[in-house]
C-alpha cells in the first residue's frame, strides 16, 4: 500500500467518524441542545499549569431535576467562567436560567458541583466548590439553596460550608445515620513537591488542603474530621471521593483518591461516628496520580468493587515520550523509609472480596490504561446486565512528555522562570497535546471488560473531565454530560431505547433525605443478583442523578429486589415488570440482618496463631537483580527459602528445615510434644552464606537416618563462585557431615528425589533456573545418579539443555511401570521425559505452542476419569505481559553492544509489531549507544523493535517466546495431553506452588494453590492479590479467603503438609514474610 | 526556463572554479577553537551529560589536537607514553598540512564520537568545511584526511578506557538500613550515579587511589561528635544565608559555582530542568578567559586546554573513587530526618555521594594546571556563567577561585566541610602529580612550576 491510500483510508475514516454517532451514545449539539456552556480556559503568564498544579482540572456537572417536573437538569460550574444552570424542558431542549436561579457564583475559581439536599426540604440544593487563596482566586464555596420556585439563595455561611480553602469536590452522606445528610469535603494540597516528606504529614490538619468530614446538626454544619479520625495534612492531594458500604455492615464508608505520592485512603466507619484508615491492609497497591473514581458491583456477588483511574497511555507513542514508572529503587525509598504504600501508574479496579480484601484486576480486566484520565462512571448503560465503563479523559497539553522535561523546556523556559517565575505561551506550546479520546468499555458476563470506545462512543479529541449520569429524555437509558476543557460541554444520548429492558427506580424516603441517599437495592433475576447502593456523587467532581438503573436485557421480569433503607430496615418487592421507572417508599420495612450476606462458607483452613512455636522469618537480603542486569524480565534472587519437611533426629516425628537468604543461616525445628521448637544444628547453620531456594529430605546414603540435600539459587553470586554450589549434608549416627554433591554453579530451584532406576535408593533430578550475571543463557539441569550415597552425574544432554526450570515431578506418565519426569520452566513448554530402559528420552505429548513463564507442576487427576492429568501453574493474565500462540511474548538474548556481557531485551506485540518494554532511558542505561541514534524522546517512541535495533544484531540474538500465560491444567487424553486454562480469578498471580492432599477429609484429594510474587519493576507492579484456591475438580474451585488462608499480599513459595501427632497441618513458607501454619478443620 | 537554469549552473560553476583557483591559506585562529570548544560545550549541556563523564569529552578531543600540534612544533612535547595508553599518533605524509586546521577538525571530530546529538556537531563542522574548501580546498582535503587519521588512532586508544564496560556495571544500591550509607536525594531521587568511574582508566596518575584521601569523620548522631557538628554547621550556615536573603555574598557564591548540569524542577504534573554546565567546563571556561587575557597563540592555547583537562579528568576519576569507597550520606537526608524536616539546600543536592566534594578536587586539580601555565598572580574576570544568568565575578588568581568553588558546596548546603577542605588538598596534589609527570613545553621558561 502507498503512503497517498493510507492517507486517503485515513482521511475517509476521519470523515465517517466526525459525520455519525457512537453506535450507542449520540451526541447532539448544542446549537440544537440549548446546552452551550464552555469552560473556556486562558492560560496567562501568571497563571498556568506552572501556577497552579491542577490548573488542567476543569470544572463539575450535577444532574438533578431541581423543580420536580421529572426531567432531570444539569448545573456545570467553570475555572474561569461563571457556572450555569440549564432547566431540562424535554425533548432535550435545555434553557439557561442561571440568572433568573441566582446560581452563577461569586468565586474566581470553582471546580465540583455537586447536587444534593442539604437542608433536608426535599429539594436538591447546590454546592459548588471553589479553590481560594492561592493565585489570587478569591470567593469561597457556594451553597445555593433551592427556593422551590427554580430560584437559589445563598447560603454557604449560613449553614457553615462556606469553606475558602482548596476544594476538589464534596460528597453527601449519612455517616452516622442520624437520619440527615453530612458530608465529605475533598480538598486537595498544593505542596511544591520537591520532596515526598513522610507519609505522617497526613496527621497534622492544614484548613486549606487537608479534607474535611462535617456533620449535619440540622441547619449547620460541624466539623468533626479530627475527632471522627479523617486525615486532613498538607500532602491530600484529593481528586476522588466514593461513598459505600463496603464492608456492608450499613454504616457508610469512602475510598479517597489521592493524587502524587500521598496513598489514597480507605476509611471504614466504625459505626460510632468515628473511621478507620486501613487502605495498607485491604489493598495490595494503588493507583500513584489517583484522579477521578467510581464504585459499582460489577461481578454479581452483592460487594461493591472500584475502579480509581490514573494517567497511563495506552499508545506506543505518548507512552514512551511520558515519564513512566518510578525506578525500583526510589520506590523502596518511599515504601521502606517514607511509608507509603506500593502505588502504580495506572488505573486499578478492585474487586472487594467479600469485605475481606480486594483484589486488583485492571491489567486482567483491560481497563488499565486510558491515559490522562478524570471520570470514570460505571453504569449498565447498554442493559445488558452488566456494569460498563465510561471514562473522560485528556489534558490539554501533557507536562509529563520528556523531551519536554529534558530539553526542551531548558532552552525555552529557564530564564524567564528563573528571573520572574513566569512563563509563556510559547513554551507551553512546546508541551504535545493530550487530547486523547474518551473510553468506553462494555462489561461481559466473564468479567473482562471490551474496549469498544471507538465505535460505542465517538472518538473525539475533547478534553473532558467531570461527567454526570442521568436519564435526560426519559426514555429509560442512561445519558451523560461531560464538562470539557475550551469546547462545549458534550451530552451522550444513550440510543439503546427499548432494544434492551431496564428498571429505574427513585425512592421516596423521609425527610430530611426524601431521595434516599444511602438505599441499597439487590436485584435478582433467574438467579442472577445485581446490586447497587444510591450515592450521587461519583466520578470526578460532580454528582449524578439521584436514581438507582438496572438493566436486564432480554428478561422481562425481575424476580426480585430487596431495598435497603439507611436505616437498616428493608422491604421485599417481588415478581417486577421491567422498563419503568419505581418510586419506592418504606412499606413495612422490617430490620435488615447485614449478617446475611456475608459468606457462609465454613473455613477449611484455620491459622493457628503462634504457628506451635514455628517462628521463622524469611528475610530476603537487599540485593536487587535489576541493578546488575538492568533489562532482564524479572527478578531471579527471590526465589528462597527452601523448605523441607520430614524426620531429621530420627525420633519418629517430622520436623521442618527452612534454609536463609544470603548470609542468613538456614533454621531447623523440630517437633516435640506439643508443637515445634527450633534447635540449632551447627553443621547446617554455618553453611549461611549461601541462599536457599529448594531443599529435600531423604535417607540418600541408606542409613536409616535423614539427610539432607539443599538447592542454592540467589542470581547474586556468579561466574564459579563456591557460594553458588548446592550442599549435601549426610546424617551418621545423629550428626550431619557436609559432603560431595556434583558440582552446579546455576540457580537451583527444584530438587527431587526418586528412585528413577529402582535400585532402592534415591536418586535426584536438579533443575535449574538460570544462570547468575547473565539471565537468558541455558543453565544445565541433571539427574543425579545415587551409588551409595554418592552422586553422578548422569550424562543427558537432553535434560541438560531443558531450559530455565522451575519444578518438576516424576509420574509414570505412559504407564510402563517405570517413573517418567515431567519438567516445567521459564520461556519453555512443559517438557515430557520418558524413562526408556532408565534413560530419560524427551518425548513430545501435546501439539500446542505451550512456552510459558511456567512455576510449578503437580500431578492430578483433575477430571475424576481416574488418569493423571498435570495440573500447571504459570505467571497469569493479570500483568502487562501479553502473549498468545500467534503472538508470543518475547525475549531477545545477546551481547548487543559487544561489551562482553549479555543483555535480555523483552518486548510485546502491540497490532502487528513489537515494541520493547522498557523505554530509552531504560534501554540506554545498559546500550548507551542508543542516545546516539535517539536524540530525543519522540524519535524513539512508537518505534518497534525492528526499528530500533538492526535486523542483523536481533537475527544474531536468541530469542526465547512465551504463548501461554495463564495457569491450568493438561488433561490426559490417553496418553496425550491437552492444555486448559483455569478462570480468571486464577490468573491473578502466578502460581507457585501447589500441594495435593484431601484437605476436607471427604475421601478424595484436592490440589491447593498458592502463589503471588514481587520481583518485577514498577512497571508491572505486584502480583498480591492471589489469595489461594482450592482445586477440587476442574469445574470445583474455591477461591480466596473463604478458605481461611491469608495469602494476600504475600509471596507462597512453598506448601507443605506436615503431620503433628496423626494431625495432618498445612505449613506455607513465604518468600521475605513470616511462615504460618494451619489446622485443616475438616480433619477427622 | 530550462535554458535559464542552465545559464545559472554553468554561472555558479565558473565562480566556482574561479574561486578555487586563488588559493590562499587556511588562518585558523584561536577563536575558531574557542568557538569548538564552547560548540561542544552547548550539546554536552543539552545531553545531558553527568560531571565525570563531561570531563572525559574535554579530554580526549584536546589530546588528539595537541599530539598533531605537537608533531610540528618543537616547543611542545608529544603526550605519547606520558599518558597511560597512548602511543604515537601517524606521521603527517602530505606536505600541505596546515597544522592548527588539522587539530581543529580532530578536535571536533572526536568530540562528535563523544557527544549524544552528533546532528548539531555535524552541522557546525560542515560549515566550517564548506568554508575552508572555499578558501583552499587542497590544504584544506590534505590537513582533513590526516586530521580523520589522528583522530582515529585516537579513538582506538579512547575504547579502551573501560567507558563502555562500565555503563554495563551494576548501579549502585541503596541501603537505608545503614545510616550512613548514600540514599538518592530529593526532588528527582536519581540513582547514584557513575559509581564505577574509578574504573575508568586514567591518564596520569597511576590509579585512581593514587590520592585516597583521610576517611570522613566517623559517622555519628550524637551531638557532641565532629561528623554531627559538621552536619550542624552545614545547617546552622543555610540558616544564617538564607536569612540574609538575596543581599549574602555567601549564597551569590553558591549559585555561581553550581554547576549541576541538571537541575530538576516539579510542578505537580509539570517537570522540567534547568540545566547548566558542569564543575569541569567552567574552569575549561576559565581556560579560555586566560588564553584570551594572556593572548596566547594558538599552540600555548591548545597546551593550556589540553593539561587543563587531563588534570581534570584524573580528578573526577580520583573523586569518584573515594565516593563510592565512603558512598556517604547527603547534609539534605540528615537534616531533613533530624533536624528540620523542611529544610531545603540553597542548591540542590546531585545525585553523587558526598565525600569528598567533586568541585573541590576538580578546582583543585584545574586551578594547580592553570597556575603552572599562567602564573600565580594571573587575575581575572571570570564571565563563565553569564548564558545562565549569573553575573561576572573577578578572582585575583586561580587558587582564589578553586577556594571560592570549594567553600560554595559548603553554603550551597550540600557538603559538609572536610569534604571541601580535604577535596581541595587532593585535587592540589594530583594536580601537581600531573604537573610533575607530564613533561609538554621544551622551554621551562614558558611556565610557571
């Protein structure tokens, strides 16, 4: 194709889009709307992004119909203009009646506007927030009471809310169900930030930044932030606030995004009129630049789930010219020494757990990166029955652009910033534009969700920001408003009309909350419950009419709703045609019992606290992989510890080896009467310098006594360091000798011992994972035969090249009555050894493309069909690595810039081409060359591999691929093997470890899952939110914390069962986190 | 038209070759040098290059000049087996050859394999060549083609310096549980950086230990300590400046001798730097002011730059060496954890460890070289730093300045005092190591040792 026809198909393309609609929203102008409000924005030499942080924010939108007519109207508030007030007179025909209404405004610069009823009439009242006190902005917070005859007074004063300080946005709530509506004001911080400062300065209370709770005492307003324990420091940078009741006990609680590197805040009310912050223990991470969110329960289990959004490009081009992740260093700085918590640059959608924890899904669920983004609303807005996503998004011009930072704004903007602290128009006009297009993603009943926002919503190139939902022609859908930066505001009219079925209902409830903010509704319909809570303030500053929208698709009748009153009573309606809109009022409500919802699923697993006296840590040691080898995927050094399990002192009870990190010497317990109590065993412990990833108990020499054998991995030590080599130590008569094992200088990270030759003694299979100071490389795996106690190598160039193991088993696979091996790895396949007259032969058993980050392997017989299947863990889908057959993750290996060490470059498939996951500056800090030929950002960004780096020097290096991603199973088919994958909600993390036993003492084995790991790049983020699984068969899985196990947040490595006194217990060993131990309470 | 266009060639052509055929000689003057320089100067900024890593793109392209200055003139000395590694540059074959030409265009040329953004160099050079092959284009062709040949050898010798083997080393790695221990500082919290260049190989001075200087007091927070009542001094002095405001001489020094090639400013979302050139170019600045006050030629120029610069890079080398041997912590984490949680340094902190302090060394090491070329009482105006906004100051000699650089680390709140007073006295003495080591000028009585 010539460049002249892909211009022309791209011209013909941008004339079709700008000419029709979405395929769900239109959008009509507002030439015939009435609707012209622009918040029209000039930047000035004194007063821009450099000015003022937020100076990009834009302003609010609430929908509400303020005169009772039923047709919901709309008030958008602006930076610089005055805010108006459109009267909706149907047939979206909207009147400006901002003068008559009084509703304009007096402050310089307003932000949110939020709806709700503040003096409790039953009239929607506004409040307006506004920043004042820096650049001049003067005013204060509006609040116009709503007259009832389409007029307002003000009366912020009054009511005590005429707050001059720098507000974001508020939000209405009854926290103390008292009846009245306080409410949560959002203020943000204007901290230079030249330094993080400590996490702590969110203690000491500043009037301007610091956020406020204030509490209705009837016709004024307290604030009671201090004592009620909400935070208010000169760090809240707050642009997002959500109410719920998250951990459904009825009493409201808020999730508070913060922006820059203040955590965000989860307040859990403790129904005493006071909040607990807890964000560090119910979230594994957070979103870093926390903007706008929203709350909704999209998957159907009656908990309410968030999204919170950030800043992260999806295109090549603006994502590699953009300041990305921190470096892994200065966010340990943060995490250890300021005590943050782990944030990252994207946007993060948390599944609540049952009120447990919640669990991270963006990357799994598609949703992560929607650049500059502000709004995010979750509706049923083609009712289909599922929670979709709109999200606004752009900014005017991206600050954060590179060349900007580095070169650009040198030249142009130094001196005059140095001199006067001014800037110009003209050095603003160097930053590139992010006028990027707002998303929409639709909900699928898997939980994923599908980027349709090119075709259900136009593509614009809008700067749009604050976005209220409301139903503006009363057909039933959903409609929104979007408040835009220098363009008119934009109305999204939902077309769905009557090709799908809905439920709209209002309530009316009692004064002085007549709209009931605060009712929950659980929807059930042929079994399937949708569940929504009334709070109208969502988004990014603004508020959405006050209605609870169901959609139902093709079913007519819903079987049930039962309404929660904010008063904990509740009523059951039955039996419900669909589209039409309910007003629902307390009739006969009866107490409701919170209890009820929660899981009644008995635990299995029981954490016995003190573990009987098991009191290891594993403590990982400082070193960090990626200061070496800067480029490799992922860490190799925390692998560890290794455990073992088993008699070491020969009195008949097991006791468990748990070997150290660098330098930290391995611990031995052993079991006595009651429980656990470690002694020390001198020969062991002084083999610390080593680290230990794996370990294996066995009587090796036929002694009738224990040894032990131990795997060394750690990736620190390299090139035939003594430290590297694997340890043997042998048991003679209660005393353990260090002796001769073959001689292995790469990272171990499986030892299993078998007797593959049926001789009576064990042999072993050593896997190993890679090869320190230069990942990439093949290291050598080996079967170690045992004479004697003695091992040799036996010689196999097959096993040898197997790849980066991680795990095996050994399994008669073919049913010759000989021990097979099954190996799994790194960057391979799992590989299939047939044992042919005691000589390991890779055998080729399945016909898919199966290289995967695979860690771990057991032997199940998953379908009951009474063969043995493999069950297989791997890294999951909930990471930024993509990979299919078609398009393999991949991972180039050479010495590229010829400096005599090696480099692993990875990249992913993005359309057609790949592009490296690191950026310039990240490639360049190991090839320095490519500053030369990259001058500047944005000649590098959006460019594929093959463009950065010549065909020759990539045709030289070897390239490893991954197809498969996600964990699972390969199913026995006589014989030959077939991969399944596991749902999603097993492909949080990656997988371990597993660990096969009749854990509920029903007769029949389950496999329990563990997994989660940390050793990656800000880039990725953490893999925390795998909270274990039961695997009973392949279509019986438990997943969670339902089980009693508290996986979250930690790495499993290992999962032992060890027997105390015929009991059997459940010992999880972490990697860096303290080992625990469980009953099983099924046991009988 | 077309017959026009033709007319118009054939015109262009014939004052062409009638130009080329009045041949007069190439005059390179010191300007045009001082003009490279300073060209190199200007990309190095925009680049982004760290200090020690400045100091080695002044060095080698300054050698490959002199060693061909130094091939025709007897009054200098070829480097060749004085510095480590290098050997002999080719003879010059061609009798055309204009030497100072020949050192120009090596010059530059080594300077473009040195420097990131090849493009601006490039289109400087070029402009010159078109301007030299206009003049004389034979002389011109004959003192290029040798010049490419110098520079070459040059650049054999410059690979082999490790540069390249080190950007593969591990970075450096943050410890917080050891309090003493370097942590990256605010606002942009970089990695230390170079921590290998004591790897780096040097040019004089036997390695780069060779001027390990005495340990840094004892780290210590007790209050009665010399290591906390040097951290107190270094607040105790912000205090006292920052209270006198915009009138203290104190903080005037300061900010005259930042030199932080990279200067990095937040916003909320909006980052940018200012960005300045580094402790090495300022005094290959004040090189340039006493060759121009002393109205060297050409050669004595090129002699002043090149044993400047090497005297230079050893330091760095030297320095960075003791950094990341004591790698200790900033006055800016101690303060800010002890003492005052919202102190900020008059400059800001570089991403380095503190002991001993670069500037120090390096002004040491520069004012000692400069001294033995211009003499001790050689006073001038030093306008170094006029492009970026700050004003001319005036020094009676060089190691009045290399005393103010040193002593404006400590007011600039990010060394504490040994690491200035120690600093100075190991760039005095590698300085004068090099003197005694480098034997460049024949006729003794054209320095001042």
């Amino acid at each position: 194709m010539n460049k002249y026809s892909i211009g022309l198909i791209a011209f013909v393309i941008l004339i079709a889009c700008d000419s029709s609609d979405g395929g769900l929203f239109k959008n009509p102008s507002p030439e015939d709307t009435g609707l012209e409000f622009v918040n029209s924005l000039n930047e000035k030499e004194d007063l821009n992004i450099l000015d003022y942080l937020y100076f990009y924010n834009g302003g609010g939108v609430a929908i509400g119909d303020i005169n009772g007519d039923e047709l919901p109207d709309i008030y958008l508030s602006g930076n610089q203009v005055k805010n108006k007030l459109y009267l909706n007179k149907g047939n979206l025909q909207f009147e400006d009646i901002t003068e008559k209404a009084g509703v304009a405004g007096n402050s310089t610069w307003n932000t949110g506007a939020v709806m709700g009823d503040v003096n409790g009439d039953g009239w929607l009242d506004i409040y307006v927030c506004a920043v004042v006190g820096i650049n001049g902005f003067n005013g204060y917070n509006e609040l116009f009471i709503n007259n009832g005859d389409t007029t307002f007074s003000e009366r912020s004063a009054e009511f005590g809310l005429d707050f001059d300080t720098y507000s974001s946005s508020a939000a209405f709530l009854d926290y103390d169900l008292d009846g009245d509506l306080d409410l949560y004001l959002l203020n943000h911080a204007v901290h230079t930030q030249e330094s993080f400062g400590k996490a702590d300065l969110r203690f000491k209370r500043n009037f301007q930044t610091g956020d406020k709770l204030l509490r209705n005492e009837g016709g004024s307003f307290k604030d009671v932030s201090e004592e009620a324990g909400i935070y208010g420091g000169v760090n809240g940078y707050g642009l997002g606030v959500a109410v719920s009741d998250f951990n459904q006990d009825g009493f409201p609680d808020l999730y508070i995004g913060n922006d820059f590197h203040e955590d965000d805040y989860y307040y859990l009310n403790n129904g005493d009129g006071t909040f607990k912050e807890c964000l560090k223990e119910y979230f594994g991470h957070t979103t870093r630049f926390s903007m706008g969110n929203d709350v909704s329960d999209i998957n159907h289990d009656g908990w309410p789930d968030i999204i919170s959004l950030d800043m992260l490009p999806e295109d090549e081009k603006a994502l590699k010219s953009s300041e990305g992740d921190d470096d892994i260093q200065t966010q340990k700085l943060r995490v250890d020494l300021f005590n943050y918590h782990y944030q990252f640059t994207r946007n993060m959608l948390y599944l609540n757990a049952g009120g447990r924890h919640f669990t991270e899904t963006a990357l799994q669920s598609g949703v992560a990166a929607t650049d500059w983004s502000w709004s995010a609303l979750f509706a049923d807005y083609d009712q289909d029955g599922e929670q979709d996503i709109f999200v606004a998004n752009g900014i005017p011009k991206r600050p954060n652009d590179l060349d900007y930072i580095k070169f650009i704004s040198n030249e142009q903007i130094q001196k005059k910033i140095n001199n006067t602290r001014l800037v110009d128009q003209q050095a603003l006009d160097m930053m590139p534009s992010g006028a990027v297009n707002n998303y929409y993603f639709s909900g699928s009943p898997e939980g994923g969700f599908i980027n349709n926002s090119g075709s259900y919503i136009k593509r614009d190139t809008l700067i749009s920001g604050a976005t209220a939902i409301g139903d503006l022609d009363n057909d039933g859908d959903l409609d929104m408003v979007t408040n835009n930066i220098n363009s008119p505001v934009s109305l999204y009219i939902n077309k769905t009309d009557d090709s799908a079925n809905y439920l709209k209902l209002k309530f009316d409830y009692r004064l002085p909350n007549k709209i009931g903010v605060g009712t929950k509704v659980f929807s059930y319909h042929n079994g399937t419950l949708q569940y929504k809570e009334l709070y109208t303030v969502r988004g990014f500053q603004a508020s959405s009419q006050p209605m609870v929208h169901f959609g139902y698709g093709k079913v007519s009748k819903v079987d049930s709703l039962r309404i929660v009153w904010p008063d904990k009573t509740s009523q059951l309606l039955t039996d419900i045609q669909v589209n039409q809109t309910l007003t629902i009022s307390p009739d006969q409500p009866q107490p409701f019992n919170y209890e009820s919802i929660r899981s009644t699923g008995d635990r299995i697993f029981n954490k016995i606290e003190g573990a009987l006296g098991i009191d290891f840590t594993h403590t990982e040691d400082n070193y960090i992989d990626f200061n070496r080898q800067k480029l490799i995927p992922y860490k190799i050094s925390d692998r560890g510890p290794g455990t073992a399990v088993g008699d070491l002192n020969g009195d008949g009870k097991e006791d468990i080896y748990f070997g150290g990190s660098r330098s930290k010497p391995s611990q031995v317990y052993f079991q006595i009467s009651n429980g656990f109590e470690r002694r020390p065993v001198e020969e062991i412990s002084a083999d610390s310098i080593k680290e230990v990833v794996v370990a294996a108990i066995g009587d090796f020499d036929g002694n009738s006594e224990n040894d032990l054998i131990v795997g060394i991995g750690g990736g620190d030590f390299f090139d035939g360091m003594n430290q590297q080599l694997n340890s043997y130590f042998l048991q003679k008569q209660g005393r353990f000798v260090q002796s001769n094992i073959p001689e292995s200088f790469h990272n171990t990270a499986v030892i299993k011992p078998f007797d593959f030759d049926n001789d009576g003694d064990l042999d072993v299979f050593v896997g190993n994972q890679s090869i320190s100071n230069d990942f990439g490389n093949v290291p050598t795996s080996f079967l170690m035969e045992n004479r004697s106690g003695e091992f040799y190598v036996v010689d196999n160039n097959q096993l040898n090249k197997a790849g980066m193991v991680t795990d095996a088993v050994w399994e008669d696979f073919n049913r010759d009555g000989k021990p097979d091996l099954v190996v799994v790895g790194e960057w391979m396949a799992p590989k299939f050894f047939k044992n042919e007259k005691g000589k390991l032969k890779e055998v080729s058993l399945f016909d898919q493309e199966l290289n995967g980050l695979w860690q771990s392997i057991e032997v199940f017989d998953i379908d009951n069909d009474g063969d043995k299947d493999f069950i297989v863990g791997n890294w999951g889908n909930n990471s930024k690595f993509t990979a299919s057959e078609k398009q393999p993750l991949r991972m180039y290996y050479s010495d590229f810039d010829d400096n005599g060490s090696t480099e692993t470059i990875v990249a992913l498939a993005r359309g057609k081409k790949y592009y490296p996951i690191e950026g310039l500056d990240g490639l360049a800090g190991q090839m320095v060359d490519l500053k030369k030929q990259f001058t500047q950002y944005k000649d590098f960004a959006g460019k594929s591999i093959e463009e950065i780096f010549d065909r020759k020097m990539l045709a030289k290096a070897k390239l490893w691929e991954v197809h498969e991603l996600r964990s699972g199973y390969l199913i026995n088919q006589n014989g030959y093997f077939e991969f399944k994958p596991f749902s999603n909600d097993l492909q949080l993390a990656p997988i371990t470890d597993f660990l096969v036993f009749d854990f509920d003492s029903d007769g029949f084995d389950e496999v329990l899952a563990g997994g989660n790991y940390f050793g990656v790049k800000p880039y990725h983020g953490r893999f925390d939110s795998f909270a274990g699984a039961l695997i009973k068969n392949k279509d019986d899985i438990v997943t969670g914390g339902e089980l009693g196990l508290d996986f979250i947040q930690k790495s499993v490595r290992h999962l032992n069962i060890i027997s105390m006194n015929g009991r059997p217990c459940l010992l999880v060993t972490f990697n860096n986190d303290k080992a625990q131990l469980y009953e099983l309470t099924k046991h009988k | 038209m077309t017959v026009m266009k033709y007319v118009l060639g054939l015109m262009a052509l014939m004052v062409f070759t009638a130009c080329s055929k009045q041949q007069s000689p190439i005059e390179v003057s010191t300007e045009d040098y001082h003009k490279s320089v300073d060209k190199v100067t200007e990309i190095m900024i925009h680049d982004i290059f760290s200090p020690p890593v400045a100091s080695r793109i002044y060095a080698y392209p300054n050698i490959a000049a002199y060693e061909i200055l130094a091939q025709q003139n007897n009054e200098y000395i070829s480097l060749a087996g004085q510095v480590e590694g290098l050997t002999s540059i080719p003879e010059a074959g061609a009798s055309d050859i204009n030497y100072p030409l020949a050192a120009l265009i090596a010059y530059m040329d080594v300077s473009r394999r040195l420097i990131f953004s090849e493009e601006s160099m490039t289109i400087y050079r070029d402009s010159l060549y078109q301007q030299w092959t206009n003049t004389n284009e034979t002389e011109f062709m004959a003192s290029k083609e040798y010049a490419l040949k110098v520079a070459e050898h040059i650049a054999a010798w410059m690979d082999g310096d490790n540069y390249k083997q080190t950007r593969t080393m591990p970075k450096f790695t943050v410890d917080i549980e050891d309090p003493s221990r370097w942590q990256p500082t605010p606002p942009a919290y970089m990695d230390g950086i170079e921590p290998h260049w004591n790897k780096i190989r040097p040019f004089v001075i036997d390695s780069a230990e060779q001027f390990r200087p005495t340990p840094p007091p004892p780290f210590s927070m007790a209050e009665d300590s010399d290591f906390y009542k040097e951290l107190k001094e270094v607040y105790d002095i912000s205090q006292k400046i920052t209270a006198e405001g915009d009138e203290s001489e104190e903080i005037a020094i300061a900010q005259f001798w930042d030199c932080n090639p990279y200067v990095s400013v937040t916003r909320g979302h909006l980052m940018f730097a200012t960005k300045k050139i580094t402790p090495g170019a300022h005094w290959i600045g004040i090189v340039k002011i006493a060759c121009r006050q002393n109205k060297s030629d050409f050669n004595h120029m090129v002699y002043a730059y090149t044993k400047t610069s090497i005297a230079i890079a050893d330091a760095f080398i030297s320095c960075w060496d003791e950094k990341y041997r004591s790698s200790l912590i900033r006055p800016e984490t101690l303060i800010n954890e002890h003492i005052d949680e919202n102190w900020k340094p008059v400059l800001q902190t570089p991403p380095f460890p503190e002991y001993t302090s670069g500037h120090s060394v390096v002004s040491g090491a520069a004012s000692t070289a400069l001294t033995s070329i211009f003499g001790a009482d050689f006073a001038f105006a030093d306008d170094t730093e006029l492009p970026y906004g700050l004003p001319v100051r005036n020094f009676d000699s060089f190691n009045q300045a290399a005393n103010e650089a040193a002593i404006s680390r400590m007011y600039g709140g990010i060394h504490y005092r040994k690491a200035v007073d120690i600093g100075l006295q190991q760039g005095r003495s590698l300085g004068q190591f090099v003197l005694e080591n480098l034997s460049m000028v024949k006729d003794e009585n054209l320095t001042f040792n």
